[in-house]
C-alpha cells in the first residue's frame, strides 16, 4: 500500500443565482493535502485558510474521514496531513464542501475502500446536506443535481465551460447558517413558479453554452438573493459595475458573501483591473472552471 498521498479538491460555487442548492460549479481555486502514514495524528495548516487552533476531534478533515472509516467499518490509520487551500472559509467558495471531499477521498485511500464517483457524489452530499459545491467538487465542471429522500444523487455533469469567471471576495465571513436565516420559510405559489422558471433557464442556458442568456438569469433569482442582498457588501454596486465593464451577469456565490462574473475570456485582463480598481476592498481573483474535480496522486 502506499504510504504517500497528494489530492487536490477544487473549490466550488453553487446557485449562480435562481439554482438554489442544486447547481454548483468546480472553480480553479483548490484545497491540497499530502498525506503520510505515521504513528499519530497530525493535521498541519501551511496556510491562514484553515483554522489557527483545534482540537483534532473537532477538526472537519477528521471527523469526516473518520465518519466514512467507521461508516465501512474500517480503523483509520493515523496521517500527518498537511494542508494549503485557495479557499477562504465563510467566503462561499466550497471550503467546506471541499474538505469533506478530502475527509472522504482521505478514508478512500488509507483505508482502501474503493469508493465509486457515485459514492462519493451520495457520501459528500449526504453531509452536506445539498449537493450542489459537493458534487461540483467531486466533479469538477458544471453540475445540475438533486439528491431524493434515500441521499441519492443524480448529477448531469458538464465539461469545456468555456468563459471565464472573476470573483469578489470580501475581508468579512458569513455562515450559512446565518445568511438561511434570513430566508422566507414560504413563497407565494405564483412567485414560486416565476422563480422556478428562471432557474430552469438558467440551467437550459448554462448546458446550452449560451452564457450571455445565462448571465441574464443568474441575475434574475428570486429564491434567495432578494432576501440575502442586504448582508453582502456592495452587492448592488458590484453588479452593476461587472455589467458596465462587460460581465454577462453576476450573482452571489453560494450563500455569499463572495460574488461572481460570468465573463468572455477575451476581455478578462482588463476586466479585472477595473473591477480591482473600482473595489479595493474586495480581493478580485480571476479563475476557470475545473475540468478534474478531486484527484489523487501515490507516491
């Protein structure tokens, strides 16, 4: 068996506006662990994206890897893990989903489990409860999923997005937990249908390639960013300048506070630059779909 593990999970970005926990997308911006066989645990940051202190039980990484182990009624191996990630948490890039693909392709791997895709797409979802960033980090790519009652997924999977994407990271978190709290617990039947069909064009759109219909409606949500714009800095001014400056649209990423353009490639250079010097107080990181979703190398 091998002793040494590198795997790479790429971050994700879910809804792009009125596909509300069932579309997400791999994003170039990954969390990365080596893996090594050893006497007791160690989990090792290289970076400020992850937490600064915690107790090894409480670490995400572990109790999902240990969840998975138990699960298939295997003894997880104690590892060094050491990880780098380009993916800040609470931001709505997928940190968590990420690492609960690691935690699962970790147990994969040191305890030799031979999990399929599907498994892993039904494991990571079940977690999180949704399975838009899980499958979409898994995958990589576009994903359109639902999960049914039994934690089953079915995903169409989509490759070769060919635009780019810019997103507009804040210096401040917010939880899901508290950007679903602001969420109405019913609609209203006929605004329920309007916002259904919107995100049935968005996905027609996206699966279409018709990327300047789908940046129409990834603006035109009514599930949430209504009610989810008010807690997101500069959401309006945001939106409105990737507009003027040739974004085909943008819409919070996941739950936010994060933001994010769909742009042609042709002018994203410039387009960063703009929006940069438009919005210093936002870190503006231009990125890809990934085309992978999560890999493993042995050494």
């Amino acid at each position: 068996m091998s002793k040494v593990w590198q795997i790479s999970v790429p971050g994700s970005t879910a809804n792009l506006g009125p596909g509300f926990d069932s579309i997400g997308l791999g994003l170039s911006l990954y969390l990365k662990l080596t893996v090594t066989l050893q006497d007791q645990w160690n989990i090792i940051h290289l970076d400020d994206n992850g937490p600064k202190e915690f107790e090894l039980e409480e670490h995400l990484l572990y109790i999902i890897a240990k969840k998975i182990a138990d699960q298939y009624d295997q003894q997880l191996p104690a590892c060094r893990v050491e990880m780098t990630s380009e993916l800040p948490l609470a931001r709505g890039l997928g940190s968590s989903a990420a690492v609960i693909v690691a935690g699962i392709e970790l147990a994969n791997q040191v305890c030799e489990l031979g999990l399929t895709v599907q498994d892993k797409l039904n494991l990571s979802s079940q977690i999180e409860g949704h399975p838009d960033n899980a499958t979409a980090s898994v995958l990589g790519g576009l994903t359109i999923s639902s999960m049914d009652d039994n934690g089953i997924v079915d995903t169409f999977h989509i490759n070769d997005i060919e635009a780019s994407f810019v997103v507009y990271v804040p210096d401040v978190e917010l939880k899901t937990s508290e950007s679903r709290s602001v969420l109405p617990e019913q609609l209203n039947r006929a605004y329920a249908v309007r916002a259904s069909a919107n995100a049935n064009m968005l996905a027609a759109s996206l699966m279409a390639r018709d990327f300047e219909r789908a940046g129409h409606y990834m603006e035109a949500d009514l599930f949430h960013e209504p009610f989810r714009a008010k807690l997101i800095p500069a959401y309006a001014e945001i939106r409105t300048a990737a507009k003027a400056n040739g974004a085909y649209g943008t819409a919070l990423s996941g739950a936010g506070p994060t933001l994010i353009s769909i742009i042609p490639s042709a002018i994203a250079t410039d387009f960063v630059q703009l929006m940069t010097k438009q919005f210093p107080e936002h870190q503006v990181i231009l990125t890809k779909a990934d085309e992978h979703g999560v890999q493993v190398h042995k050494q």
